[in-house]
C-alpha cells in the first residue's frame, strides 16, 4: 500500500483541485471564443475562421497581411502555453519557472545565443519579410491583450504571465527547431573522448559508418582520419561540455518521400511524411492550420511561435521535411594567453575575448521576492562562445568554442514566406535555399508531375578536418572558406526510377565535392522504403499510410540469424534462439522475438565496449545510436572485432560468448517483470509509448494529466518509428509527431493525424482526441476545397478590424 508522506499529501489534493477544476469549470477556465464577433485592432479587412470537428482552423483572408495575423492569433488560442515554454526555453529563461534545476539549461541556452543571434537576424530583415513576421507577432498579442479571460489554465498552473512576443522571440523559436538539425556536435565531442581514452589510431575503430544505399561505390570503410593536433583536453571531466550531449526533445529522425503519376494510383504525385520527434508532451510539437487569401492558398503545419508553413500542401505542390543533418556545428580547440587569462591567441596573435555579461532570474522561494538573480559571464572568441570551463577545472591552457553556421549565415530572407507564395517547382526550389537557419531535406511533388529533393540550411566549405573532431587552432587563418552554395546543396529532381525519399541516412555519393556531415542514420529504415516501392508497380494513398506503419526491422534480419544460432548452442538461452529463428523480422507488439532480440543487442554492445571504454565513456558513446549502429553491424557479419575480446579477463572472448552472456543478463532482466518464459516477453510488454502533460511528466498524477500509456510496435529500426533511449530502455521516446499523405490528384483533402491533437489546453477533448487514430492507423483529414471546407465546418468566428 502507498505511503502517504505530506508532501504526496500536498501533490494529490493539488492534483484533485487541478482535475475538479478541470472537468466541472472547464467553460470558465478553459474555453474560448470559436462562434460569433471578435473585434481587434491590427487587421485590415474582416478574416473568417472556421474549425471542423477535430477543431483544426481554416482562415479565410482577403490579403496575406490578415492571414498571418489571424495565424498568430488562432494558434495563440489554442497553443499559448506552450509557446511561452519554447519562447522562455530558446532565450534560456526556464529557470524563471523551475529554479535552480533549470540553471544549467539557461545557461546552455544563453552561451549557445539563440535570442542574441535572433536579435541580429531581426535587424536585417527585409522589409517584405519583417512585415510577414510582424504581422504574425501582431496576431500573437493581440490575443495576449485581449484573451486574458480565457488564458489557457496551464499558465495560470505554471505561473506564467504572457508577454508580448517579438520578432526576434519567433526567430529564436525557429533557431532552437534548427539547432536539433546539425547534430554533429554530438560526434565532435564523443570523438574526442574516444582518442583521449584509447588514442587516435584505435579510437578510429569506432567511429562512425555511413553508408548511401543508393551509391554503389559506398562500402562500409570509415573514411574518417585522424591529425595528431587534438590535445588531451579531459572533455570527459567538463561540465559544461557534457552538458550539450543532452539533446533531449531535439532529438529528431523523420521519413519523408514523393513518388510521381507514373508509380501513383492517380493521375498526380503523393508526398508522404511523418516527421520523428519527442511526440509524448501534449498535444504535440505540430499545430495545423488553413490559410487562404488571394496570394496562396495552403494547408500544413509549423511550430507554434512560426509563422506559414513547413509541411502540407497548396494549389501548386505538396512538400515534408527530415532532419538533413548537414554538419553546420564545429568544435574549436582555443588557447588562453598564458600572460593574460582575458585574452586568447591565435599563433603570435593575443586577441580579447568578447565578454557578455547575462543576469538569469532564476525562482528561489528562500528570498523575499521569490526570485534572486544569478550573474552569469559569456565569453567569445571569433569563432564562437566559449562552452568549456577555464583553466583551473581543465588544467591547461586550453579551452573550447562553439561555431555555428546558421548564425553566420544569416540572409534578409527566411524563406518560409516565399514557400508559401511559389506558383512553380523553380520557386519552390529557389525558396528553400533561402532558408539558412535550419537544415532539411525537403520532398516535395507539382500538380504538373514533378519531384524532387533539396536540402535547406546553410553549411561551410571547410579547408580542413572533416568536422569529426575538434578543430585546433594554430592561427588566424579560417578553415571555414566559403558557403556551399543553395544549387551545390544536394538536390535530386525527377529521378528516372519515379520515386525518391529520405530517412535520415547519407544522402551524398562518394563523389560529393565536399564534406556533408559525419552524422547519419542507419541505412536500415531507407533500405526498408526501397523494397516497399520495389514490390508493386502503383501505389495508393492507403499503400502510402501503410508505409509510414510498417515494422520490418532489416537490421535484425541480418544480425538475428547470427544471434540465434550462439543462443541455440546453450541450453539456458536455447529457447530464446528457437523464438529468433522464426521470427519474421517485425516488431510488432504481439511478438517476443523483438524483446529478446533489442534486449539481447543492447547488453551485447555493451559487453563489447564497456571493458575497454569503462562504462561511463560506453554510456555515452551507445546512447547516440547513429555514431555506432551501423560500424557494429559490420563487425557482427564479419564476425570478427578486437572489442570481442574483454581485456580485463585473461581468456579471448568471442562474439558468440558476448551474445550468450546477453542473453544471460535478458533472462535476468525479463524474468522479475514477465516471468521465466521467452514466449511471454511479448514487446508491447516492454515498449510503450506514454503521452504525458508539459506540467507533469513524472510522479505521482502525470497519468491524470496524461494521454495515457499504450503498448506500440516498431523501433528505432523501423520505418514506424519507436526509437527508446538506449540507456533508458524500452519506452518510445521518438516517434512520428505528424503522419501525412498529400495526393495531389486529391483536390479535396490531405490524410492527416497528429500524436495529440490540435488544442494545448489541459482537459480539452482535442488535446488527445487523436491519439486513437495515431495509434490504431485511423484516417483523418486536413480539408483543403472550400465546399469541403464548408461541409465539414463546425463553429465559424469573423474577426474584424
């Protein structure tokens, strides 16, 4: 039986008040204005606003200046809260909110300079795409103005007061969402960990493998090599370094693909994309919306706090995006002047730092106020903020330096606008490589039967150094020389096979002039996407849906025989091998075979590194799945590796021994939670995805709050999407935040559905009244034809200037 201590005591009266509230006073408390008038300053003509009945608007506009106001409007109706949480997050505010334990990520936030960068951004706008900012930011406050009667109750409960959004506050948001695109960082520092604990030459064993399943000249050799410049920096021992290991809700994947009329079941392409993200926080990252004027009309989503739209469709094309992955972040290696510990030299050169001085507010019930203030000193060199502790902590002259290219790659043009305004593929093409401050790779298809492929983001031509580790400074020559330029970026357009797509995985051949990115996804969930369009000749939107649920994990069909065959040897393990050796390669939740598969793999990877790595280093190393998937991979089907071998014990391991030991310890683990029979390790035992609220994730009453907790299939493997945090196993962390199938032969509709729902607001029904669809593979629609529009029309709400 629980316990009762005061301090539960507290939390479940809280939490009794919090749902009574909820569900008695919900109209009071939680409701706004869908029906009727609404009279606000800033438009220009009258804007209708019609929802359907998953609560998704539909502005109609008489000009684009109205639409985008009445965006940021409805949006901050329905997703204010969490708004406020990004804006307070990318400015590193949070510690305003969650006090002392929220100082770190502040302090991230503020030397990264999201907000500080953004400022500089909003200064060069022009004047055409400050106006289309502004007008959203209008529509934003003028619901903070005018709407504080019917808040949402989660900021009253979390004890934010809204306050008036700026240009820079969006562009902030949209530089946050970019930063989870250039994941390399996480490479750069795990790689220096590695060559400061085993050496440059046999660190290179374990670095990463990237493969392009459409390059016949790519083969598995790590092209990586390695200088004899890093220096010993104890990196492993900073802090504020290990602090950006942590990429939390920016850990991002995505599927997307368009096939052309001549593979469709129509007469016109379809794009399909189903965007991976942390989908778990109500209501999801994504707000829909439909925006119609006479300069475009448009159905899609972006992230609140952003204005127009980054995936959907208009009159002209339909488009998704994945993470791209472009290498845009370098680690520099700096040396403090030994007679000046205010300045650092490049070679002969001593230059000062650039200092910034930050005062965080951080909560602190202990004061008076309720707030004390925490000083806090940012110092740059020309490359960028310094990111590591100074020389008593590191005990050397050195220290390191964040470089990112989407603060130096600023234009006057976001192109999220024009995006919106392209009447051709050539003006669709020349609006994604305006965009610079974050990297994608966009799918898009015509109405004229046209696909392609780009990649957006803006990255350096490096002289030197792959971007793998850090970069040591000698001088002051730069080794970024110049920009890749939008029409060098990768790109494909009409492939003669009629189809192209993305995973995440290497996406450039062999022969690319320049270096990409050393951070990719396995091959294995575009692998799968290849053999799906292999296997008829056409294919129809509900063949499209079906993609984006499949659950054949090809990493398994070729790891899972090897593993089965050293279970089998044993008689302790040699069910578990019978259940591998007749699986069909699916996750699904109904099976063993996955349990035992993931569970066995995970304690094998373990054993073949943590020896030689200590466990600390190993843990960090396996919980970035991209760095060592694939190189391991290789390793098993060669059945050969030096790390086989424990070096702390006196015999020569083998793999075949690692995976029984593995599956030594997946007996020991499953038999205390599902008993001693392998049968009954059913994956949906084990593997959940669980919906939560923004203001209670953990503890006592998140289930109150939640959306509940639902066994789900796939992997991290697979094209439906389950990945789990490796040291944190096996709940789905990262899954699809959106699934989409656009077929612009369908003038109608858009099948659509989000993880959540549409609205933010605690209690209401279309915060989750779309998770059972997202679960059980239900359809749902983004209307796109006005009768349709109409038909479907369930409140109708006229603002007028």
């Amino acid at each position: 039986m629980m316990k009762f201590t005061p301090k539960k005591l507290v939390v479940l009266i809280f939490l009794l008040i919090v749902v009574f509230v909820g569900y008695f006073f919900v109209s009071g408390f939680n409701e706004y204005q869908k029906d009727g008038v609404i009279s606000v300053t800033g438009l220009k003509e009258p804007v209708r606003v019609l929802r359907d009945a998953k609560n998704m608007a539909y502005i109609y506009a008489k000009n684009s200046h109205d639409a985008f106001f009445a965006q940021g409007f409805i949006t901050a109706q329905d997703r204010l809260f969490s708004m406020e949480i990004v804006k307070l997050l990318s400015k590193g505010r949070v510690s305003e909110l969650f006090g002392d334990k929220a100082l770190a990520t502040d302090k991230k936030m503020r030397a990264i300079g999201f907000y500080r960068n953004a400022q500089k951004h909003a200064g060069i706008l022009s004047d055409e795409e400050r106006a289309f900012c502004q007008s959203y930011v209008d529509g934003v406050n003028t619901y903070i103005e005018t709407g504080q009667d019917n808040f949402p109750i989660k900021l009253k409960l979390a004890g934010i007061v809204p306050e008036k959004w700026t240009i820079p506050d969006s562009l902030s948001v949209l530089y946050y969402m970019g930063w989870g695109s250039s994941a390399n960082l996480q490479d750069e520092i795990i790689t220096q960990m590695l060559i400061e604990k085993l050496g440059p030459e046999k660190a290179k064993a374990l670095f990463p493998v990237n493969i392009n399943p459409d390059d016949s000249s790519d083969n598995t050799a790590s092209p990586w090599d390695v200088n004899g410049d890093s220096l010993n920096l104890n990196i492993f021992a900073d802090t504020k370094i290990k602090a950006f290991l942590d990429r939390s809700d920016l850990e991002i994947g995505s599927n997307n693909w368009a096939a052309n009329a001549g593979l469709s079941s129509g007469d016109k392409p379809i794009v399909s994309n189903d965007p991976h993200l942390n989908a778990t926080k109500l209501p999801g990252p994504w707000y829909p919306i439909g925006l119609f004027c006479p300069d475009f009309r448009a159905v899609g989503v972006n992230v609140p706090g952003i204005p127009g739209m980054v995936i959907g469709r208009t009159d002209y094309f339909a488009l998704g995006v994945t993470n791209s992955y472009g290498d845009a972040q370098d680690l520099y290696v700096e040396t403090v002047d030994p007679k000046n510990p205010d300045r650092y030299l490049e070679g002969e050169k001593s230059i000062a730092f650039k200092v910034i001085d930050e005062i965080i507010k951080v909560k602190d019930k202990e004061v008076p106020e309720g707030f004390r203030e925490e000083r806090y000193k940012i110092k740059l060199t020309r490359r960028g903020p310094v990111i590591s502790d100074n020389l008593k902590d590191l005990k050397t002259d050195k220290l390191m330096t964040l470089r990112c290219s989407m603060f130096e790659g600023m234009a006057n043009e976001l192109g999220l606008r024009s995006v919106l305004y392209s009447k051709s593929t050539d003006d669709l093409r020349q609006s994604i490589g305006k965009i610079t401050a974050i990297g994608l790779n966009f799918t898009y298809a015509d109405t004229k039967g046209n696909i392609g492929w780009q990649v957006s983001g803006k990255l350096p031509v490096r002289s030197e150094n792959t971007g793998l580790i850090p970069f040591v400074v000698k001088d002051s020559t730069d080794n970024w020389k110049g920009w890749i330029k939008p029409d060098e970026m990768p790109q494909n357009f009409n492939p003669e096979r009629g189809w192209l797509g993305t995973c995440n995985q290497k996406t450039v051949d062999t022969d690319y002039p320049y270096y990409y990115s050393s951070h990719f996804s396995p091959s294995f969930r575009y692998r799968r996407l290849k053999q799906l369009f292999n296997s008829k000749d056409k294919f129809s939107v509900d063949d499209h849906w079906d993609f984006m649920r499949d659950t054949k994990n090809l990493m398994a069909k070729k790891i899972a025989p090897i593993m089965a065959s050293a279970l089998k040897q044993h008689s302790d393990t040699k069910k578990m091998g019978e259940i591998l050796s007749s699986w069909d390669y699916r996750d699904d939740i109904d099976q063993s075979a996955p349990s035992i598969f993931q569970s066995v793999y995970r304690n094998f990877a373990i054993l073949v590194y943590k020896d030689e790595l200590g466990e600390g280093l190993a843990s960090v190393m396996l919980g970035n799945w991209y760095y060592w998937q694939e190189s391991l991979l290789a390793k098993v089907l060669e059945g050969e590796f030096e790390y086989f071998d424990d070096v702390l014990t006196p015999e020569k391991e083998t793999m075949e021994g690692l995976f029984y030991q593995a599956a030594l310890k997946t007996r020991e683990e499953f038999a205390g939670t599902m008993g001693e029979n392998p049968e009954e390790w059913r994956w949906g035992k084990i593997h959940k995805l669980e919906f939560v609220s923004t203001i209670r994730q953990k503890g006592f009453g998140k289930s109150l709050l939640g959306g509940g907790s639902h066994e789900f299939g796939g992997s991290g493997e697979t094209l439906y999407r389950g990945y789990y945090k490796f040291n944190k196993p096996y709940d789905a962390f990262v899954t699809a935040s959106l699934r989409m199938v656009a077929d612009l032969s369908d003038k109608d509709k858009v099948v659509a559905v989000l993880p959540g729902g549409t609205s933010g607001r605690l209690f209401n029904k279309h915060r989750t009244d779309q998770i059972d669809s997202f679960l059980n593979g239900g359809k749902l629609y983004w209307w796109f034809s006005d009768r349709e529009i109409a038909k479907h029309s369930k409140h109708e709400l006229v603002l007028n200037p």
